[in-house]
C-alpha cells in the first residue's frame, strides 16, 4: 500500500494550537503568552482556518468574543475544549499520512520529551479532539513514542532527524535504529532516514528536535542553523552538523541546496539568565506564507531575508516570539499543521447556543 507522510508546504486546512491554562507553567506569563497566541491566530487566520484546544467553556467563550472583535471571520476559528498540560501542539499533534489516496491522522505517544514533565493531558489531547468531532478522518493510535518536533520530511519518502532525539534510552528503551527506521517505514512511508549526529542548542528541553536545527523547505532545499562565532559553545557542534548536512545526498544523489539561517545573540532568561534556545529554524509553513519567529535581535533582519529567498512565492511574515522562548520553545513548537481533508466542518449551534 502506497503510503506518505505529508510535508509541510502540502495545502493545509489549518494550523493547529493548544491555548494555556491558569494551571500550567506559563501562569506568571500567561497575559503575555495570550498576547502572542492572539497575534499568531490573527497572522495564520489571513490565509486559512485555526484549530485551538482550550481548557475549559468560559476560556472558549472569551476567545470567540475576543477575536469576533478583532474582525476573524468565525469560520476561520475552531474552539474545542480539551484540556493540556502544556501548549506545544508539534509534539503533542497529530501527523497525517496519506495511504492509497485516503488521509489518516496518526496519534503518537507523548512523554514529555522522555519524562521531563507531566504530559499525561496532552498525551490524550488528539483523541479528545477527535471525539469532539474535530477531524475529518480516521485518527490511528500509534504505539512508539514520537514527537513532531522530531522529525521533518521532504515529502519524498526522506526523513531529517537527530540522533540526540531518536535514538535516545528516554523515548524508546530496546529500539536501536534499524528497528526506528523499520517503524518509521511502516506508519510514515519512510524509504530514507538522515540522521544528524551533531548539533544541540542550550535551555533545549527536548533532545535536540531537528525543527530547531534545520528544516526541509522544498525537496531539495534545508534551511539550517549556522553559528558564525567561534567563541559560542555551540560553535563546534554546529559547524560539525554544517559538514554533515553538506555531506547528505538526495535520493538521487544530488547535494541539498542549503540556506544558512543566521545566529543571534545569546537569548537568556530575565530571572535568572540561563541560555533559552532561540532558533530561527523553528519556523511554521503555511498556505501562501511562511511565519518567522524573532526574537528582537539585529539578526531578525537577516533570518527573514534568507527565508524570503528559499520561499520566493510565499509571503515572510514575522511572529515576535521573545516570549515563547521564556518556555523554551518557539513559534514551530506551538503548532501543528492539518493538511487538506483533515478538519471536520464546524458543527452548527443549537438554537440560542454561541458558535
């Protein structure tokens, strides 16, 4: 049976986002994650409908009054309560396949990125969705541990990951690689897997997710982080991954076009300094637009220019993110994208119900 995992630039029904309770870690942050979220939903909302899990009726009832204010067409907005430990929807979201022509959403395992953190909620979040109605086709409980944040694919049957993530004892004890590639074959349609040994950033909770290091952009093209300081610790390591990507071959042997994203300046955290992971790789594709996370660095600038020149017929739209690195995550990490065919009409309201 036919089968592929969806790249990201596929034509997108919807970007999905999980909206944070007063009960999670960004309650000391929470107006200002909130501000985010709302100008992220606003951005997505130009070019195709959002999808938000929200914790609880009055929460989705403030957000539907909120954004009905700021003129969002209503069919561009979903709200289903689902409560969550966390607001990271790559790792928690579904991936969608297509097999024999027919889509299918596949639910994997969440941990917490090995057991870090509670992540139970989010672990049962995508099939609380679906009960709600919110798909459109089957979801698949998967039995392996995978984060979407993990994996990137060119559409093609290749798949870009780390070993750091993949491989390591906190996510699937007993699996060495040949057995991950085998899995990843058989539910993901998976004919090559490249695996990045090097490349890390600091505050990084998940292991090195490769959707913070370098990211497909087309079949041909991986945009990646590139350190131009030699005195940054990170600079061995990430010129060492620089050299495997430009070692990595296409299924037919071509070299990979690379674009090199630029390096900020350390981003620490205002309490107590500690380096967060700010990442211009960790940007999310979508229907005619490409959203850029900044971070108010002078390299903004340049981090958008190289993405304008790898994605010419998109629109490069900037999402200030300085607050989502407070978590240690970035603007990829909040979503995940539904392809076509995979969001359920919008249910009509009872008589005298709100939308």
């Amino acid at each position: 049976m036919a089968k592929r995992l969806l790249p990201e630039w596929a034509p997108q029904d919807a970007v999905q986002l999980t909206w944070p309770g007063p009960d999670s870690d960004w309650a000391p942050l929470l107006a200002c994650i909130e501000a985010t979220l709302e100008s992220l939903v606003m951005a997505i909302g130009r070019y195709q409908a959002v999808l938000v899990a929200v914790p609880d009726a009055a929460t989705r009832a403030r957000l539907a009054e909120r954004f009905a204010r700021r003129g969002l067409p209503a069919g561009r907005l979903r709200l289903v309560v689902a409560e969550a430990d966390d607001t990271w929807a790559r790792d928690h979201g579904p991936l969608t396949v297509m097999q024999d022509g027919a889509l299918r959403l596949l639910d994997y395992v969440f941990t917490g990125w090995g057991g870090k953190f509670a992540a139970a909620r989010d672990d049962s979040l995508t099939r609380r969705l679906a009960e709600a109605g919110a798909f459109a086709c089957p979801l698949v409980s998967r039995d392996l541990v995978l984060e979407g944040g993990a994996i990137d694919t060119d559409g093609e049957g290749t798949l870009l990951t780390t070993e750091a993530c993949l491989l390591n004892d906190n996510r699937n004890p007993g699996l060495d690689r040949a057995a991950i590639e085998a899995r990843l074959a058989a539910d993901l349609g998976v004919s090559r897997v490249l695996w990045l040994r090097h490349g890390y950033l600091e505050g990084d909770d998940t292991d090195s997710h490769v959707d913070t290091l370098a990211r497909f952009c087309d079949p041909s093209t991986i945009a990646y982080v590139h350190c131009d300081d030699p005195a940054d610790p990170h600079y061995p390591a990430l010129a060492a991954m620089e050299a495997e990507l430009r070692a990595l071959r296409r299924a037919d042997g071509a070299p990979y076009r690379l674009v090199a994203l630029p390096w900020p300046a350390a981003c620490r955290d205002p309490e107590d300094g500690h380096r967060l992971p700010a990442t211009y790789a960790n940007f999310l594709i979508i229907n005619a637009a490409v959203l850029v996370p900044v971070y108010g660095d002078p390299a903004d600038r340049r981090a958008l220019d190289a993405l304008a020149g790898a994605f010419p017929d998109r629109d490069i739209v900037p999402i200030d993110c300085s607050t989502v690195i407070r978590q240690h995550g970035s603007l990829h990490c909040l979503t995940m994208q539904l392809p076509r065919g995979t969001l359920a009409p919008a249910p009509v309201p009872a008589e005298g119900e709100s939308p």
